[in-house]
C-alpha cells in the first residue's frame, strides 16, 4: 500500500499522452458520459475517469471513444478501486493504461483504444479474484494463481473469480441485522446491487445462476431489472466478449470466457512485464508462467473452444453467392421502396407503383412501411422495409469482408467514394484497417464490389446528407430523428439473412453462425486451400509479399525456425536465478520475450486454419465422405484409422446410456494433436495435396518436385543458390505429385486426373505425326501406372 501523497508524485511525473482526450474525477456507471470533461491542458491523470482515443472520426465509424474507469467496484462490501486503501493497485492500473497508449506493454508500439478498454476491464476481474483471494499485492501473488485464475474462468466465467454466493448471504445477514430486511424484499440487480457485491452490473444481468442464488438467500423476493439500463448493459456484454456456457457448482455467468482466457492471462504477462522499469511500488519479482506457461494452460484450459470457427470455402462460396444475389436482384427493389416511403411518408399503402414494377419476378414483396401498426395482418410472402435493409446491408458485408479480407471495424467505417480505378482497369477499395495501419489503405477487389458500392450509396444518400457524414452503413429510420438507424450489427443480422435467402447451413449445423472475422478468415483459407489448381498471388497481395511462394515459405519454415531459435535461447537464459541476472541480460530476456510474442501472434494467423483444414479431411476419411489415393494419402489413411482405433478404445461401448456421438470429441482432439505435429498442404497450382514436412531432411531428399528441380542443375558446379528447405510447388503438378511418395489426391484431385487421362487419350488419338504419337502414348501409360500405384480410393464409412 502506498499513500496518497506517494500516489500523485508518481503521476505528477507521467505526460499525458494525446491518446487521452479528456478526464473527469469519476465515473457515473450505467449512463453515457457527456458532461463534467476536462480537455486540453485541463486533463489530469488522477482522475480516475479517462476518454481514450486512439483513431480518427473521420475514418472508423464506430467504437472510437473509449471511457477507461479507474473508481469500478472491486471488492466486497462496496470497495471502489478509488479507495485509498487502492491506491497502489489504481496506480498499476494506470500505469498499465499509459504504457499501452504509448510504448505498448510489451514495448512494441502502442495499443488500439479498443483494446485498451478491454485490457482495463479486464484487469478489474484479475484483480477482483486477487482481493477475494486474499493476496495484498500483486507482488505476492503466488505461482499457481494464473493457473487457478484460468480454471476458474473456464468453469463459471467471471462470477466465478469471486465467492458470490458468500457475499449475497453475508449482505442480506447484515441488513437483517440491521432490521432494514424489508428494503430486500423486491431487489433491483442494477449498479447499486452489483457495486455493494464488488463485481459489475453485466455480470449479474447475465447470470441465471446468480438469480437462482437470490432466491435461494429468501425465496420471497422480487427480482427486478431496470429496463433503463437495458441499452448500457447490452454494450458493456458485448465489450466483454461473453459466450454462453453451462452453469457448474458455482454461481457462473451464462456468458463464459473460455475463448478470451488469453486476454485475462496477458494482464499477469504485462504486469511483470512493466515491474522491471515501472512498478517500483508492487514489483512482482517472480514470472507468473514461471512453473507453467501460459501456452500449457491455454492448451489445457481453452482446448478447441478457443479456436475460431473455420468457413470452410463450399460454405463461404455459398453464402458469398446467396449475398451476391440478393444484392443484384432486390437492391434496385428495396432502395426505391425506400424511397416511395420517404416521398409518401403519410400514405399507408402495401404497394407504390414507382417500387413495384423492380420486384423480382416470383420474389419475395418489400412492404414500403417500417411497421404493421394496430392489428393489421401482415400479408404472405412480404417482408417489411427495416428487415429489407438490415439484409442488404448484410449481404453487402458479406461480400466486402469476403473480397477485401478486413475485420468487422474495416468493413462497418465503408466510405462513400472508397472505390478506385487504376489506369490498367484494376479495382481498389479504400477500407479502415485498425490494427495496424489505423489508416485506409487501398485494397485490391473484384468488379463486383461496384454493385454492392454503388447500391450502399444509394441506399445511404438522405441519411449521408441529412448527417453530413460520409458511412454507408448507415440508414435512418427518420431524416427528422437520425439518432435511430437500421441494425447493421452484422452478428445477428448476417445470419438472419442467410437464412432468409435460403442458403443452406454448412454440414451438421441447423442454422449459420457466421461472423465477420470468420469470412476475413475464410478469405485467406479459400484462396490457399479452396482454389485448388490457382495461384496465391491475391493472398500475397494481401500478406503484403512480393514473391507468392514466400507466402508459403514465411509460415511454414521462417517462422517456427525462428520461433524455436528464440525460444531454445530464452530458456536458456530464464533458468538463470533472477537474482544474478546483470541488467543487459534482463533486457535480453524481456526483448527476446517480446519477439517471441510477436513471431507466435503471426504464425497463429496461418498454422490454425491449417490444422482445421487437416482435420476435416481426416473427419471426412473417418466418415466416409471423402476418399484418398496416393501413397501420401495411403499413409494419411492408415494414421487415420490408427487414431480412430485409439479413440475408440478410450470411449467405453455397449451401455444403454452411451451416446454414439460419444466418440467424435476424443477423436477431433486426436486429429487436432496430430493436425499440429504433421503436415497436408495444397500444392499451388494443381489439384493434389503434399505430405511432406518441410523441416525433415529425408523427405525433401524424397521429393518428386525437387528431384526435377535437381536435373536443371550441374552437381559439380557450385552456383551460390541455398539449400531447398521445402518442396518447390513451382516443379509440381498433378502428374508430378501422384507419383511422389508424399502425393495425395482426394475426390476433386481423382476427379481430375481421370480429366487428364482422358485429354492424354484425346491428343494421342489425333497426334499429327507417328512421333507425336508415340510420345503421348508413352505419357499416357506413365500417367496410368503412377495412377495405378496411387489407387484404390480409400475411404472410411465409420458412420
């Protein structure tokens, strides 16, 4: 603990930086701040309430303005984080906020805005479990406790850091003590509850569980929600990035945080990161992943939940051609309707001439009202206008997230005039990009992005004037009330158009559950994995590489070499006693940290799209719906069945009760761990699969592909070219590859080598000379024999 006055000395020595736009003495949680701000000169740090920004207005439509509390509720009985008896813990947390607005907590560039508030959200949980624990100081943390934090957000969420369940029996004994029980009888969960139990008013909201506690502490009570603070609380779920999950022994929060555990861990990360340079007054003097890291919890703790769900390329073309069609068929339709409405705002009418004559024949009718009103009876095969547009903005960022590859923010910030043309007829779309560049940057799109464009500014035109703002995601309800605009939440409204078009789910899913992140990813996943017999040359564009097959080699080989060349080098130098480290070793260690972080972050973007594209081929061999040939695919085959075999054996068979979906968890996990140490990738440019592992020497000695590459070379002639360290696709294709050992052709690659024999068979029945002839029939048979040796396709039929 320090004091007050220690306190302010150590802000009084910290700039401000511009990322902080404004302070104010507190925050007033549960209603939008917009009064009561000191700017400029007048911003103080010991406020405990500060404006972050971290973008430009102009550019990223939403989520700019970021409020970073240092005063949340932290403990119980009514503890704020602006107690004094705080100050040490409020000062860690401002000193974190600083470094993530400027040098970064690792010391590689500042953070965006948005993340910053989830850092400091989240730090107020890490250190609501610390009090509740009963550790003073993060200093005395001991190492099992980012182990214990982590499991206990897996198994309840955040309500689970603290006793709940002990607070509320301890608060109505009080007050029953007190003789005020009967203020208890009808209990409001709302900031003043949420502030008195330590934690925050979402967390309860969105806590069944915590209902069922209330009553169990006096079934006689009333529960309430203020229906004022519906709005507020939506916001502060969404920010915090819930998912919903089971309740366990504890109270838990129906909104888990298994796939952000990452983002709770990093917060001990940054702390001892920070101790060494800044936090003189709670140094936490040992490494909190020190006798586990925080990849093995990870990998304990999040397994295949913390994954992102993967589109496969037939489901994202699927969806990309059902928004492709909407968007031509119905957007001339729905935008004249829009118009017919504003121009006839007192006419209540189910047609206009003006729209009706652009519906699709067959179609589906747009009614030209926001609303039914009264009782009236809506008629059959109509939607209404507000649904007509939330699904044109849908299908629209469909597409813009499929061709240009950007995340949800890139793609909601749309400008008018985004489009560009290049003297060669190449078509660029300028979109926001927030992580990195914080800038727009223009990016290469196909033709058909001028559709989509030209129908969001005419839909977008009124509201653009009557706003003077430039988003083309954005469509008023009413020019005279522009504060309420159509939902372009992409989250929900994405998959309700989906349906709507009558896109069918992807296999085994009722319904879609498609995210914006999912088609940026699903971008870089069709082009290397679904575009089989094409190049990488739009991936590249998008890497931002020169060289397209550096696209492979970067991810494959670059990284992970690195990635363990650090890793081997700063385990060395961590086994040292921290005691007897010189300052240039810390350093090292904190650099080669950093870097490790960095490397693992980027190699995350490729390797996991990898494994899951691998594992759905093996779940495709296992069930039967997909079959192999090649002596690659051979080997594939019978590792497959082996696995198989395995999970078997550890799902016990023949009860009543035994689920015969039993087995597939164990079996995806297996496939997983396997995915992860073995590799299938596309071979660019033809329809086969390569099995080598370019790190094994013996398999690229093995190689079809670099055995051709090695006849264009002299051996006894040295020509300075480096040693290949991977197959060169460059010498491949599908005849090459169906007759290495490492070669694997699944059913669209068979598909077309039965094409190639078949074209072989065509030229050497027409071949204009006996030569020709002779050479094509000699081809021909070896083509036949390598595909001989490749077959019979193997599949699995295991259900």
């Amino acid at each position: 603990m320090i004091d007050r006055a220690r306190y302010e000395a150590r802000l009084a020595a910290k700039f401000i930086p511009t990322a902080i736009i404004a302070t104010r003495p507190s925050t007033h949680t549960g209603r939008r701040l917009t009064t009561g701000w000191s700017r400029g000169k007048n911003r103080d740090l010991k406020h405990n309430c500060w404006l972050v920004v971290t973008a430009d207005p102009t550019k990223k439509r939403k989520d700019v303005e970021h409020v970073v509390s240092f005063d949340a509720p932290v403990d119980f009985p009514g503890r704020f984080l602006s107690d004094d008896s705080l100050n040490a813990d409020r000062l860690t947390k401002k000193v974190l906020v600083l470094a993530c607005l400027t040098i970064g907590p690792r010391g590689n560039g500042a953070l965006d805005a948005t993340y910053v508030a989830q850092i400091s959200r989240r730090f107020d949980w890490v250190l609501r479990h610390r009090l509740a624990e009963g550790y003073e100081s993060f200093g005395t943390i001991p190492p099992f406790f980012a182990s214990d934090l982590s499991k206990r957000l897996k198994a309840g969420g955040v309500l689970a850091l603290v006793p709940i369940e002990d607070r509320l029996e301890t608060l109505f004994a009080t007050s029953a003590a007190r003789g005020s029980s009967d203020s208890l009888n009808a209990v409001r969960i709302d900031d003043a509850l949420a502030a008195r139990l330590g934690v925050t008013t979402a967390s309860l909201t969105h806590s069944s569980d915590f209902r069922l506690a209330l009553l169990d502490v006096d079934p006689s009570l009333s529960i309430q929600e203020p229906s004022a603070q519906k709005d507020a609380l939506q916001e502060e779920a969404e920010e915090q990035d819930f998912e919903l999950a089971d309740s366990g022994a504890r109270v838990v929060s129906d909104a888990k945080v298994e796939w952000s555990l990452h983002g709770y861990l990093e917060i001990l990360e940054h702390l001892f990161r920070l101790s060494s340079r800044e936090l003189d007054h709670d140094r936490m003097q040992s490494d909190p992943f020190g006798e586990i890291s925080m990849d093995a919890i990870l990998t304990r703790d999040r397994g295949l939940a913390g994954r992102t769900a993967t589109l496969l390329p037939p489901d994202m073309m699927r969806a990309m051609t059902s928004a492709a069609r909407f968007v031509t068929t119905y957007a001339p339709y729905i935008i004249a309707t829009l118009c017919d409405l504003r121009s006839n705002q007192k006419v209540r009418s189910y047609k206009h001439t003006n729209s009706e004559r652009l519906m699709p024949t067959g179609g589906t009718r747009v009614l030209p009202q926001w609303s039914y009103g009264g009782s009236d009876d809506r008629p059959e095969n109509t939607i209404l206008l507000d649904e007509a547009v939330r699904h044109l903005l849908a299908a629209c960022a469909i597409l813009i997230a499929g061709f240009a590859a950007r995340r949800e923010i890139g793609v909601r910030s749309a400008h008018h005039g985004c489009l560009s043309e290049s003297e060669s007829g190449m078509l660029f779309m300028s979109i926001y990009i927030g992580k990195t560049d914080k800038d727009r940057v223009a990016i290469p799109v196909p033709a058909i992005l001028k559709t989509v464009v030209q129908a969001l500014e005419e839909i977008s035109a009124d509201t653009r004037a009557a706003k003077d703002t430039q988003w083309l995601f954005e469509v008023a309800f009413d020019l005279d009330k522009l504060d309420r605009l159509v939902s372009s939440r992409f989250h929900d409204t994405i998959n309700a158009f989906l349906s709507f078009a009558g896109a069918a789910p992807p296999e085994g899913q009722e319904s879609w559950d498609v995210s914006i992140h999912m088609l940026r990813r699903g971008y870089g996943i069709w082009y290397f994995y679904g575009l089989t017999g094409g190049s990488t040359d739009a991936l590249s564009m998008m890497y931002r590489h020169n060289d397209p097959h550096m696209t492979r080699i970067y991810f494959t080989m670059a990284l992970p070499g690195e990635i363990n060349r650090v890793k081997s080098e700063l385990d060395a130098r961590l086994r040292s006693s921290s005691a007897n480290r010189t300052k240039e070793d810390q350093d090292w260690i904190d650099s080669a940290s950093d870097r490790l972080s960095y490397l693992k972050s980027h190699q995350k973007a490729f390797d996991e799209p990898r494994c899951e594209i691998f594992v759905e081929k093996l779940i495709g061999l296992w069930k039967g719906t997909e079959s192999v040939i090649g002596i690659g695919g051979k080997a594939l085959f019978n590792d497959m069945q082996a696995i198989a075999e395995r999970a078997m054996a550890s799902v016990r068979i023949g009860s009543r009760a035994n689920d015969p979906g039993a087995l597939e968890t164990p079996l995806i996990q297996r496939f997983v761990e396997y995915a992860k140490k073995h590799f299938l990738e596309p071979v660019l440019g033809t329809n086969m699969w390569c099995a080598a592992n370019p790190h094994d020497a013996q398999h690229r000695a093995d190689a079809e592909c670099l055995k051709l590459k090695g006849r264009g070379s002299a051996p006894w002639k040295n020509d300075g070219r480096p040693e290949d360290l991977m197959p060169d696709f460059d010498f491949a294709c599908n005849r090459v590859c169906i007759g290495c050992r490492f070669g694997a052709a699944f059913h669209d690659g068979q598909r077309v080598l039965q094409e190639e024999v078949e074209q072989r068979r065509h030229t050497v029945g027409n071949a204009a000379t006996a030569s020709l002839k002779e050479e094509g029939e000699l081809l021909l048979a070896e083509l036949e024999a390598d595909i001989a040796r490749a077959g019979p396709a193997l599949t699995g039929g295991a259900i």
